[in-house]
C-alpha cells in the first residue's frame, strides 16, 4: 500500500512537470511553461516547448538562439499596467494573446506568429529595431494603449485592425507595417495616428476611423490595393508624404478633412475620389492625381494653393453626391494653384469656383454651370479659367474681374493671352506589337512642336515622331501617335518621353512614362561616392521615369528633382557631411547614402 501511495505521487509530479514548468527552459520541454523570473537563453540555442508560454517576466535570447512555442504565447494578468521584453534572437509561436494591461515590448528579435495576435484592454505592443511576421490576423483592443514602432517591421497574411478607443499606433525611423488584406485604425475619438518617415501597405482598403489624427510625414508613404476612407471627422495632415492607390475609390467622409502640404503627393491610379458632405481638402504645394472623376458634395471645401496641382482625367463635379444625387453648395477655392480636367466639369446649383492669385481652372470637355432655376458661380478675380467644349451657364454666373471677362470664346481671366504648355495626360496602350500613345494639353504659348522618344532600358532614348503643336491656345488640345514596336513589351521594358519645343527654340521635357510600370527600383549607387561639394554625381539603377529626393540625416528635405533629362545630379549646394538620396518609381523607392567632402 504504502508504494502504490509513492508511486502514485511520482506519477502525479512527472504530470506537473510536463504540464507546467515554472522556469527558465534549458532544453526541449514537453507541456506548457511559465516563466516567472528573469529568463536568458544561451547564445545558440534551439529549444522548443510543446505548449503554451506564459511569460511573467523579461526573455532575453543571445546572439542566434531561437525558441519555438507550438501553442500560444501569453501572460498571467495581476491586476496592473505590465510590461514584459522579450530581447535578441529568434521566437517562433503558434499565437499570440497579450491579455489586458499587459504591453509586450520586443527589442531586437523577430517574432513570428504562425497564426494570429490578439491584444486586450489597456495593453500595447512597442517595438524597437524588430521584426514581428503574422500568419493570419493582427487585432487589438488596446483602450488608451499604445502599438510604437522604431525601425521595426509588422507584417501581417490577412488583416492588421486597431479598435481600442484613444489608441495611440505610431511608427518612426524607417518602420513598416504590411497588412497582406486590410489595414483599419478605428475606435472613436482620441486616436492619433502618426507614420513619421515610414510606410503602410494594405492589400485592399485602407481605414482611418471616425474623430480619429493621422500625421503622415517626413517622406512617409501609404500604399493601398483598395479603397481609402478618412471617415467622419477624422483629420489628416499629410506632409512631405505619399498616398497611392493602386486601384479603389477614396472617400473625405462627412466633416472629415486633409491637408497634404510641403510636397506631398495623392495617387489614384484607378478610381475616383468623393470628398463627402461638409469636408475639406486642401492640397498646398503638393499634387494630387486622379484617374478617375472626383465628386465635392454639399458644403464640401476643396482648396488648391501655393503652386499646388489637382490633375482629373474624368469628370469633376462640384455639388455632387458619391451617389450621383445632386447635392449643390460645394465650394472651390484655387488661389495659387491649378486644376485641370480631363472630362467635363458640372458645377451644380448654388455651387462656386473662385480662382485668384495668379491660378488656373482647365477643363476639357463642356461645363455646366447651375441649371435654369438655381445659379451657380464661377469668378475669376485673377486666373484663368478655360474650357474646350461647350459651355451651358443660364444664368451667367461666368466672370472675371480682370483681362478676358467673356468666356464665350473657351477663356476668361488674366492668363488667357499668354499661358504656358500645360500637360493634361500622357498615356500608353498597347495592344499586341502596337501602342497607341496620346496626350492632351489644358493651354499652350508659342508651341511648334512635341518630340516622342522611345527607350527599352530608361536611359538612353531614341527619336521616333515630331508632331505640330498649336502654336498658342487656351483650349484643351487632344494629340496621339501609333508606334509600331515590331515585338511585344511582356518581357522588355519599354518608356516614352515626351519634351516640347517653342518656336524660339526653348525646350521643355514634360514627362515619361513606363508602359510596364513595375513599380519596383533596383538597388542605386553614386559615383563619385565620396565626392567633392561642387562635383555633378551620377547615378545608376535609375530609369527616366523615376524622381529623386534629397535628406539631410537629420530628416529635413534639401531636394527634389527627376531623372527625365538624365542621371546626373550636382552637388554644388550642398554642403560638407552625410546625405541620404531617395529614388522613387511609383509608389516603391530606394535609398544610398551620399558624402560630400
């Protein structure tokens, strides 16, 4: 009797150990595991726990050690704000589940999840110079949480979703998340949102919740497969920043607004934009390009300033539901700044268009402006407005304050008599070994000529058609050519360029554009590297298509250019020290480092 009692409490150890050792693993162990004190494993090593860990304490891995957990990783909550590191190395989990209060802090390893990561209330996830892969899904509730990124990497096979209210997600010095299917920062008011010099990519769409700041700066970008929504209220500043949709629609909710400023740069390569009811869209001294039609519903603001350019190559409608429901009272204001439309423009009942400081309204196609029982207004105090079909406005509510006032002729405002080569579009279809090139332009001044060349590797290119221009005009002006390649462009690159030349001579490249459009850009050098201050540098792995901007270390834009009349840069300006020389082909970009002695 007496050994059945002994051999019955072994057995019963035995089962405790395999079910919950409570320290520090040295070796494989079969069960789960809590680690209730500091933990370090050896520089090394590769053990694998068959079960759940529980870490109640910081885990620290040496130098090519990797720990591999089957179940799930976890904590035992006590009550109180937690914080547990887990340091160096390699840990591979099933899943992960931090539990209320509790932040995990991951410094210098990489965790990789092979199924989801779920957050609780109060926690939050900071990271420093890590790497965290997620199977599935990344969700959380971190209710006045936190989720810091510092040069550190998440990347996720499906969702990334943040739904804790006053959630604070910021990512800093080169960091990146990548949601494989959608990425939503939603949760109410008190959110901010802040990418500083960093990059979100989305799969499909792209949310930015209600009352919730998003900060997008410092060369920071976005990239979205799908649709874009800064829903009601919420507020954004772009600054010196990138958003690109590679394809869906993006929607200003109601009194949602956006201010892209200092070079910022918004791209619908596919689809059209809807700034919603009582919203505001500002683009000061940046670009926003929409391959598509943008709608600006009722009491909707749009501003273009500073030399800022809103590019549409459909309709414009101004007083229009997303819908198609007429709305009326949507309000432009183009002080500085320019917009051209490719389509037609309907500026519905009680709506206005007010263009001053010097700016510039282009339509292609016809205007409408009001309808027979209510006015609307287009005034150009000091602009121009032009259009090239026709224009139906019942109640003449066209006109200019200063220069051409009558706007039968397809122009009204100060400009008209001498405005500039303006390039509208510039596209290329191909269909088998042809491709149909076309263009069009919102004015022309003392235009002789446009020259096509074409190049198969970006850098050298070779004249393949001149083509009249209209001399001066101040209506749209629709151009095309036929260039027989002789071979299909599935496996060879191939560009177009287009410059233009006055009557006196003078010369302007206007711009190029990659009929495969990759979107990708190979590592680039310089040469001289280090070079002298004054030197012309020059730049490989570039194509003609690509741009180029300048970074002083301390993060502050010294310039920006592109590579449409060669790869050479001078450094005349620049003074002795270390810069950093961004390259962009669409919506990916590469970095090297340039010293100027």
């Amino acid at each position: 009797m007496t050994l059945n009692v002994r051999a019955l409490c072994a057995l019963f150890f035995i089962t405790l150990c395999l079910t919950s050792y409570a320290q520090c693993p040295t070796g494989n162990v079969t069960g789960d595991v809590t680690i209730n004190s500091n933990c370090n494993i050896t520089s090394g090593a590769n053990y694998t726990i068959t079960g759940n860990l529980t870490l109640n304490a910081n885990l620290t891995l040496g130098a090519g050690a990797k720990l591999t957990v089957t179940g799930t990783l976890n904590n035992s909550y006590v009550g109180s704000a937690t914080t547990r590191t887990i340091s160096g190395g390699t840990v591979d989990v099933g899943t992960v589940n931090t539990g209320n209060n509790y932040t995990l802090n991951l410094s210098g390893t990489t965790l990789n999840v092979t199924n989801g990561y779920t957050g609780g209330y109060h926690g939050g996830l900071t990271m420093t110079n890590a790497v965290l892969d997620i199977g599935t899904s990344f969700s959380e509730g971190f209710q006045q949480g936190t989720i810091t990124l510092n040069n550190s990497d998440i990347s996720t096979g499906t969702t990334f979703a943040t739904s804790g209210g006053g959630t604070q997600l910021s990512l800093t010095n080169g960091s990146s998340i990548d949601a494989g299917t959608s990425f939503s920062f939603t949760g109410g008011s008190g959110r901010t949102l802040t990418v500083n010099n960093s990059s979100i990519n989305s799969g499909t769409n792209f949310t930015i919740g209600e009352q919730s700041g998003s900060n997008i700066t410092n060369g920071s970008s976005l990239v979205v497969g799908g649709n874009f929504l800064n829903d009601n209220g919420a507020d954004m500043i772009l600054d010196n920043s990138t958003i690109t949709l590679t394809s869906g629609n993006f929607m200003n909710d109601f009194q949602a607004t956006i201010l892209a400023q200092n070079g910022s740069d918004i791209t619908l390569s596919n689809g059209n934009m809807n700034t919603e009811d009582q919203s505001s869209l500002i683009i000061d001294a940046s670009d926003v390009y929409i391959n598509g039609d943008m709608n600006n519903d009722f009491h909707a603001q749009l501003t273009v300033r500073n030399n800022g350019t809103l590019t549409v190559t459909g309709d414009f409608n101004n007083g229009l539901q997303p819908n198609g429901d007429p709305a009326d009272q949507g309000y432009v204001d183009v002080d500085g700044g320019s917009v051209s439309i490719g389509g037609n423009l309907n500026n519905s009942a009680g709506s206005s268009i007010d263009i001053d400081g010097g700016g510039s309204f282009a339509v292609a196609g016809n205007v409408t402006n009001g309808n027979e029982s209510t006015p609307a207004s287009i005034t150009v105090p000091d602009g121009t407005f032009s259009y090239g079909g026709t224009m139906s406005d019942p109640h003449s509510g066209v006109s200019a304050s200063s220069g051409d006032s009558e706007c039968a002729d397809g122009c009204c405002g100060s400009g008209c008599a001498a405005l500039p080569v303006s390039l509208i579009t510039f596209d290329a279809l191909q269909e088998d070994d042809q491709v149909l090139l076309s263009w069009s332009t919102a004015t022309e001044k003392d235009n002789d000529y446009f020259t096509l060349e074409r190049s198969t590797d970006g850098r050298t290119f070779q004249p393949i058609a001149q083509i009249s221009g209209n001399g001066t005009s101040k209506v749209i002006q629709h151009y095309s050519f036929i260039d027989y390649l002789g071979f299909t462009s599935s496996s060879t690159s191939v560009y177009y360029r287009l410059s233009q030349t006055d009557y006196d001579g003078t010369f302007e490249w206007l711009r190029v554009i990659d009929l495969g459009q990759s979107a990708q850009v190979n590592r680039i050098q310089a040469f001289p590297n280090p070079a002298w201050q004054g030197d012309e540098i020059q730049i490989e792995g570039v194509t003609a298509d690509m741009s180029w901007e300048i970074y002083a270390l301390s993060g502050g834009l010294m310039a920006r250019g592109s590579f449409i009349s060669g790869n050479r840069i001078n450094m005349q300006h620049y003074k002795p020290g270390t810069y950093l020389l961004k390259s962009f082909s669409g919506s990916a970009s590469t970095t090297a480092k340039i010293i100027i002695r």
